[in-house]
C-alpha cells in the first residue's frame, strides 16, 4: 500500500517502453507499440513491475559495498603513509558522488 500512495501523482513517459527494436532492415529500426495491445499491456505491466530496470535504479548492494570498500582502503592507506612519514602529503577521497551507481550503469 505505501509503494501504490507513494506512487499515485506520478507521472510516466512511456516513449522507451512502449517502443519495440524491429530488425527487418539492415540497420533496425523503432517500432511503435500500441498501449492497448497484448504486447502493450505486457510491457507497462513489466515496466511498472519490480522486475523492470531502469536507470533511475541504483546498483546492486554487493557492488556498492566492493566501492565503499576501495575508497575506504585507499583512505586508511594515505592516513597510515602519513603516519609514518609525517613530511608527506596525504589526500584523502572524502566524496564518492554515489560512484558505485555512476560506475554500474
């Protein structure tokens, strides 16, 4: 029920979904599908299903934390360089801009 409320004002672009891939020339081409149709209906109920991936879609859990975990290493690294050698220059990776996910797609 939250995810139906949460999602009653939205308003979708259905230009991508309801747009097939024909392959009867040399190059393919887009092929309109109507909404109305079997192969319509199938494909807003798949795009409106959790099944659907789209780009707004973040990146799987294991991959985000693969990245969280790299810039974390490289972060303890210049810290225990630092530590060593106090006359170096350490420079920390302090933003990672949602990396994992630009990084996915």
């Amino acid at each position: 029920m939250a995810r139906t409320f949460r999602r009653k004002q939205e308003r979708h672009e259905y230009y991508w979904v309801l747009h097939d891939w024909g392959s009867h020339s040399p190059y393919g081409y887009w092929v309109r599908v109507d909404p109305r149709s079997e192969k319509g209906r199938k494909a807003l109920a798949h795009f409106h299903s959790d099944k659907a991936v789209t780009m707004g879609g973040a990146a799987p859990r294991w991959y985000r934390k693969v990245c969280d975990h790299r810039i974390r290493t490289f972060n303890d690294r210049m810290l225990r360089r630092w530590l060593d050698d106090l006359e170096f220059d350490p420079i920390f990776r302090t933003w990672h801009n949602h990396e994992a996910n630009r990084n996915w797609w």
